[in-house]
C-alpha cells in the first residue's frame, strides 16, 4: 500500500530530524527542494549513512550504498519521495 506523496513528503522531513536528532528545526522548516548536503540543511555524510539506514528501516527498502545513482537520491526531500515512491513500487 503506497503512502500519498504528501504524506510521505512529511514522514521523511520527520524522519530526517529525528533520525539526526535535529531538535532545533521542525518539518515545516524544511523545504522540498533545499538541498540536504553542505549549503543545505548541512548534512554530512555520517549524516548520509544514518538517513539511509532509517529510511531502509522505516519503508523496508534496499539502498544500495555503491550505486552511482544513490547519491543524486539524497539531494533533497523531494528526490527522497520520489525515490522512496519508485522503490515501494517496484
């Protein structure tokens, strides 16, 4: 059963803050299309490793670290759904 994109949109901003325990921002304080590495939200790659690992806890997904792709996947919250939406699909 695939979750709404707005929804999911929210449950991976939420993801995001708890999963990096980021108290100072909430949900609404990120944006769709802000990037999540460097300038961004600042995220770093330990960062990186932490997100994937709960995003393949939380939606029972395979990341596959090593793939050329995966990368562009955590530009943004938006990139995130759309990855999370194709592999829950597939």
């Amino acid at each position: 059963m695939s979750v709404p994109q707005q929804e999911l949109n929210r449950d991976i901003k939420q993801l995001i803050i708890d999963s990096l325990g980021l108290e100072d921002i909430s949900a609404q304080d990120i944006e769709d299309d802000q990037t999540l590495f460097g300038e961004g939200l600042g995220l770093d790659s330990v960062d990186a490793l932490e997100l994937g690992l709960a995003i393949q806890k939380r939606y029972g997904i395979k990341i596959d670290a090593d793939a050329k792709d995966t990368r562009n996947h955590f530009t943004n919250v938006a990139s995130l759904v759309a990855f999370v939406t194709a592999r829950q699909a597939a």
